[in-house]
C-alpha cells in the first residue's frame, strides 16, 4: 500500500510533526494508545529556569583601569541583592498573599511590597545615605486590581484519541485580566485558529467553541500585544466562548502578558502548548474535528483602597540640581528580570555614591518605586506630586528596567516531544537606550559606554520612554531608560538563574560613570 503526505495546512504548532509524519489513509481511524501517542508534557515547576543556562557563562565585566577599587560595584555583590530581592517573590508563593500558589511576585498593595520597600529603605541606609525616606500613597478611588485567585485548563479525556485517554491539566495556563466565566466553570469543544488572521478565520465557524490562537514573539510578549489581543477579540465577536493562547517560548513556563481579550482568556506555555497543538493536529488527520472538548474554570477577586510605598534615598552634590535614577521593586513570579537586576544596580548606586569619597556636583535621587503592575498606584507619578522640589530641579530622570538578563535564542536541542530548546550565550540580550531629547551628548555617552564597559545596547538611537518613564512624563524633564525585550520577560521563567552576574555588573559600572559624566555636564548639553 503506497504511503501519501496528507493534502492538509500544517499550523505552525505542529510544523515538526507535519514535516515528518507521512499520513496512511487506511489507519486513519487507528488509535492504540493514549493521546494519540504523543508525550504528556512536563508538569509546571516554580522557581525553575525553563532554558538551558548552559556550561559556558557570561563573558567577565570589564573594569576599566582606575575602577579596581569600586569593589562595591561587583557582580557578585549585586548578586546578593538580586537574590535578596527575590526572596520576598518566594515568600509571596509560600504564605499565598494573592489567595493561592498559581500566581506570587512583588506586588504593591500586598505584604511583598512593603517589605521590598522596606528592605530597600534598610539598603540605602546601610550604604551611608542619611536623607532616606519612605513615601505612603493610595490607590486611585476608580482604579481597582484584577487578579485570579484559583484557575484549571483541562482537556477533557477522550477515548477517541486512544483508549485510556485521560483529562489532561495544563499546569502552565494563565488566566488573563479581566477574565471571568459567570458560573465558575465553562465547557465547550476546542478550535485550533492558527495565529487567528481573517483569511485563516474565514473558512472556520468558532461559535460556541474554545478557540486556540498560536503566538510566537519576536522577543517577549510586549511585542505581540497589538496583533495577538485585537484577534483574540474578534474570535470572541465571532462567537467563541474562549481563547487560549499557546505562547511559544521556553521550556513550560507560565506567561502572565496580554489582556483585555474580550472574553475568558488563558495563556498555555510552550510545551504544554505543543502537546495540546500536536493533540489537535492529530485529531484533524484522523476526522475527530471538534470532537475534543475543554473544561476552564476561575476564581477572581478585585482590590481597590491599596497603598504603595515609595523609597526616596538622596545624595546631597555641590548643587542642589538633581539628576534621579530610579528602579522599580515590584514584579510578577521570581521577577529576576523586571526588575530584580535593576533593584540590585540602584543599590550598588547607593552604596557607590553614598561613600563620602564620591562626591558629585549635582544632588543625586535614588527611588525604588512602587506600582508598576498594580493598576492605580503609580509610583513614578506620585514620586513627580509628592517631591515638587527635587523634580524643579532634576536635569534628567533615568529609569533602570531590566537590565542583564542572560540571551537565550533556541538550540539545536529538541525535547522528545518535539520542542526545541532555548539556550543562553555568552552575552547579554541586547538593551534599548531610549532617550526622549535625543541629546547627542547622552548618546555618545551610551557609544562610550559599549566601548568602556561592554554594555549591549542595541546599535540605534531611540526616544522610547516605556516602563516607569511613562509616569515620569509629568515631570516635563528628559528621560532616559535601559529596557530589554529578552523571552522570559514577564513569565515565571525570569529566576536568578536567567541572569548574568557579569552583566549587573556592566551596568552597575557603567552608571556609576554615566553619572559622574552628567554631573559635571553643562545643561546646554544634556537638554539642548
């Protein structure tokens, strides 16, 4: 009996199979083990880099002559505070602050903020800086919090798909603000959509059904957002009952980007997501179309009254003009990434400049802020309203967000169930450099800086003022901000693990001189 490749559209999930699976028609009804055959995937581990790190790590700072001394500025020190900052994600999961295990991190308006800023109050102090404080603020009264308490993904068992084909929990889902299924519970039949574009969702009917949207970023989720979330809403307009979205990146990690899907809406990680994909490209070769099902269940609450806790460390200059740096605590999951690596260069700022030695010819302001992620409490802009004075005088804010994690692009390595690996180089993921003046002088800072201390900032110049910079806008100065766009942003994959000590480092020193350069800088030439 002759051997034919299936006349069918391969969806990119499952593009490994479609390559090298030949299709006998005469077997197309034969299913003698569970699931089609195909492995389960890997159970959710927290805590857990979901890439290879590899045996080769980071290329060693480089310590320009003349800096040996700044022992303060090492990566190893960084990499205490990086840890200890983590540490307060930990304990969020143990003592289940956000009302279960499935979801933990850094989060203003819960006991993990507070002692963040706590903690980071205790730094600025033990660096020498006398003029500490911790600034109270309240939620907006219309702003509330969104957040899932408990939630399941399952695939509902299916002797169809062999005998013995039992439910399958997806551990990695994530429930998507402001996701809410009326009675708890909702089961429907499951449609794979591709990456759901008009032309794909033309020859499908997605009424009544589960709809799965295939996303692949470009870097992290942030990018996707303005495709991906508009399609998830049209599925839902055309009648779909949910959405999830199979997130193809590293290993099986949970990823908590994108909202507002219209809708109940999941994020499935990667291998998880491979598995389910394989299931459905399977069940299409052998005619069981819409014959497996899903049951999505979630719990939600909604915090408003929250407080956020700012920290304002200054060092007084010869000048009572100010240049701010700021970092902000809080995170989701481990938060290594955004922004533990940036708390753990603004205290190594603290500890390099509150030594009297370093004394600089403008005021330098420290803020660990607060509110990045929890909707009404921005602390940048509070920061702006609740210090008047060190704003008039500020000649440039700099916002520090994730700054050093490690580059991972995929490996030649596939997994037994067909997901290829990610694997970490030698070197960091590329930074953004946005400076909103676009001030040739700050620029060439950043050229300097990639030749004096190996920064990898990306190649072009950008005005982007993203994160925190956002809520720095009020002040009316210019802003500078570092930001990567690397795979494991916002996702519990962002551990210690995902970060290269010797690119804290990097930065750490690349600031500390960034700084002394700005300070001794005419405003002619900082703002132009």
């Amino acid at each position: 009996m002759a051997w034919i490749r299936p006349i069918r559209y391969c969806m990119p999930v499952a593009v490994a199979v479609c390559l090298t699976t030949a299709f006998n028609p005469a077997l197309a009804q034969t299913v003698e083990s569970p699931w089609y055959d195909i492995p389960l995937p890997p159970t959710f581990e927290a805590h857990n880099l979901p890439a290879i790190a590899g045996t080769r790590g980071p290329a060693p700072a480089v310590v320009p002559e003349g800096e040996e001394q700044y022992v303060e500025l090492a990566g190893q020190r960084l990499l205490q505070d990086l840890r200890a900052i983590i540490e307060f994600s930990h304990q969020s999961r143990q003592q289940q602050e956000l009302g279960g295990n499935q979801m933990w991190g850094r989060v203003s308006g819960f006991p993990s903020g507070k002692a963040s800023a706590d903690w980071a109050a205790q730094q600025f102090r033990d660096a020498g800086i006398d003029q500490v404080e911790t600034q109270t603020f309240t939620q907006n009264q219309d702003a509330s919090l969104w957040l899932p308490v408990q939630w399941e993904v399952r695939l509902i068992g299916n002797n169809i798909a062999g005998a013995g084909s039992k439910d399958v929990v997806l551990t990695t889902a994530v429930a998507l603000a402001p996701s809410q299924i009326p009675d708890g519970t909702l089961e429907a039949p499951l449609i794979y959509v591709g990456t759901a574009r008009p032309a794909e969702l033309a020859h499908m009917d997605v009424s009544g059904k589960i709809a799965i949207q295939h996303i692949t970023p470009q870097a992290h989720l942030v990018f996707e957002r303005s495709a991906a979330v508009p399609r998830a809403q049209d599925l839902m307009a055309r009648g779909a009952v949910a959405v999830l979205n199979i997130i193809d990146q590293p290993g099986n990690e949970m990823a908590r980007d994108l909202a507002n899907c219209g809708g109940p809406c999941f994020n499935i990680g990667g291998r998880d997501g491979v598995f389910l994909g394989n299931v459905m490209d399977a069940a299409a070769t052998r005619g069981h179309d819409g014959q497996l099902s899903a049951r999505l269940s979630l719990q939600t609450s909604e915090h408003s009254g929250l407080t956020g806790y700012n920290v304002v460390a200054v060092v007084p200059g010869a000048s009572e003009e100010s240049i701010v740096v700021n970092a902000h605590l809080d995170a989701w999951y481990d938060g290594a990434g955004d922004n533990g690596d940036g708390v753990a260069v603004l205290m190594a700022l603290a500890r390099h400049f509150g030594q009297r030695q370093v004394e600089l010819e403008r005021t330098l302001v420290l803020i660990a802020s607060a509110g990045h992620h929890t909707t009404g409490l921005n602390g940048p802009r509070n920061a702006v309203s609740m210090n008047p004075d060190l704003f008039d005088n500020s000649v440039l804010i700099f916002n520090l967000e994730h700054v050093a994690q490690r580059n991972f692009s995929p490996a030649r390595s596939v997994l037994p169930d067909g997901y290829r690996e990610f694997i970490a180089d030698s070197g960091e993921a590329p930074i953004v450099a946005g400076i909103t003046n676009s001030s040739p002088f700050l620029q060439d800072l950043f050229n300097e800086g990639v030749q004096r201390y190996g920064t990898n900032f990306v190649s072009g110049n950008s005005t982007m003022a993203s994160g925190e910079g956002g809520g720095y806008r009020d002040a009316g100065k210019p802003i500078v901000t570092t930001m990567q766009a690397p795979p494991l942003y916002h996702t519990s994959g962002e551990v210690a693990e995902a970060i290269s000590v010797p690119g804290m480092e990097r930065m750490a020193r690349f600031m500390a001189w960034f700084i002394k350069q700005v300070a001794r800088a005419p405003n002619s030439e900082i703002n132009p």
